[in-house]
C-alpha cells in the first residue's frame, strides 16, 4: 500500500516535471524601458501596461526607483505599452514588434497633466539592438509564406541571413545528395555554413527545444512549413546559453 502511494506520488512528480518543460518550450523576448519626465527625471512607480495586439493579453507592471521597467519571457508578437503616473498625461506607443530571442527598449516622457487628455504615439520597430551583443536576423512569417521554396523546406531561407551559404557539390555532408551517403542527406535537410563554421557543427532549437541530429549538425525534425511563425538565424556573438556547436 505504501509502495504504491509511493509510485502514485513518483509518477505525478513526472507528468508535472514534463508538463513545466512543454510550457516553457516557446520562443520568447523581453520588452523594456524607462519612464522620465520632460526634465529627464526618472518617474517612479508609474503604472505599465504591455498589451498583445493579436490576442487581447496584458501584463502589469511599475517602474522601480530609476523609472525602469523589464518584462520577460513574454510571446513574440505585436504590442502596445500605456504608461501612466499622478500628475502627468497617459502615453500610449503602438506598433511595437517583438522578435524571437529580441528585446527591444521603449522609452517613454510624460508631460504634466494640466487638461484631461491622452497621447498616442505610433511606435517603430527598433532597428538597433541596444541590450543583445549577438549577430542575427530573424525571417519573419511573410517572407515564410510569401518566398518561393524547394520542397517546403524553411531551411533554405537561413540564407537570407548575411554569413550563411550553402554547400553546392553533391557530395557535402548533408547537401540532399544520395551520393554523400548520410541519412541526413536522403532525408533531404540542407548543407549550411554559419560564418564559415563547418556544416556539421549547426545547432537547431526548435521553440527552446534542442532539434538537432546528434551525429551530424543536422536538422533531426523538420516541421511544417504551416507550423512556423517565424525563426532566428544567431551566427556571431551569442549568448551562452547557445554554446552546443559553432552556427
């Protein structure tokens, strides 16, 4: 009777364990920022409100003591960010893009509020990473569905990326020729070089999970071309937390 309470308890541990991992297996980004007046002085405890543009989501925060705000782990997409305080005017910024792996800065300056009003400004995506070391480009869903490709294969458009080329002899490692003799090769994944890295050191995530092929560099699954909103291509610079192979 204990043995099984035990299992019972042991195989829920599990099931919780592998449901944790699933929910946090996505591509995610950070949006942060400052709030200051037209002084440039930092504006304390004003109320941020981040919302999902497509989806209706929001998340609350409040600058701390230096007017800073951070939020993590949100969904890749497209919002809007209201901040408010006592004593000033609302400021809304729409339009702002977020990438995978992207964390663009928003900042905002409040003017006082002598008359009931609201300021909308309509935001751009941020062309200049401020926060994020790393050499990427990321291929977003109209180039996705819109590019012509070779089998439906989302692989070839990595090479709209700068520093990443394509092996051209039929027998490269994994280039889709039988002649090479791998089993990369006969299912068709494509030969890439990242910055000049060698084929088979290309590291693969697919939604924070690893979906690489562990003899030889190679895509493991290739998913629909249906199931991608949109992908990053990281080939210089990058964090550690990508350190398996070399592209």
């Amino acid at each position: 009777m204990i043995k099984g309470s035990y299992w019972d308890r042991t195989v829920l541990f599990f099931q919780l364990a592998v449901l944790c991992c699933l929910a946090h297996a996505q591509s995610t980004g950070s949006i942060l920022g400052s709030v200051t007046d037209s002084s440039g002085a930092s504006i304390s405890k004003a109320s941020v409100t981040i919302t999902e543009t497509t989806t209706n989501v929001q998340r609350l925060l409040t600058t701390d003591s230096a007017g800073r705000f951070v939020a993590n782990v949100m969904q890749i997409g497209k919002y809007s960010i209201r901040v408010a305080a006592r004593g000033f005017q609302p400021v809304v910024k729409s339009g702002i893009v977020l990438e995978a792996e992207g964390s663009p800065e928003v900042n905002f300056t409040l003017s006082p509020s002598t008359i009931s009003e609201n300021v909308t400004v309509e935001a751009n995506p941020v062309a200049v990473e401020t926060t994020n070391a790393s050499l990427s480009q990321v291929v977003h869903s109209e180039q996705v569905m819109d590019l012509p490709l070779n089998g439906r294969n989302f692989v070839e458009l990595a090479t709209l990326a700068p520093g990443v080329s394509t092996g051209d002899q039929p027998s490269d490692f994994f280039s889709g020729g039988a002649s090479s003799g791998s089993e990369t090769s006969i299912r068709g994944s494509f030969s890439l070089s990242f910055g000049g890295s060698r084929e088979n050191r290309t590291d693969w995530l697919y939604d924070g999970v690893d979906d690489g092929e562990l003899t030889s560099g190679a895509l493991g699954v290739v998913p629909s071309i249906d199931a991608l909103q949109e992908f990053n291509v990281l080939t210089s610079n990058y964090s550690i937390e990508y350190g398996t192979r070399a592209g």
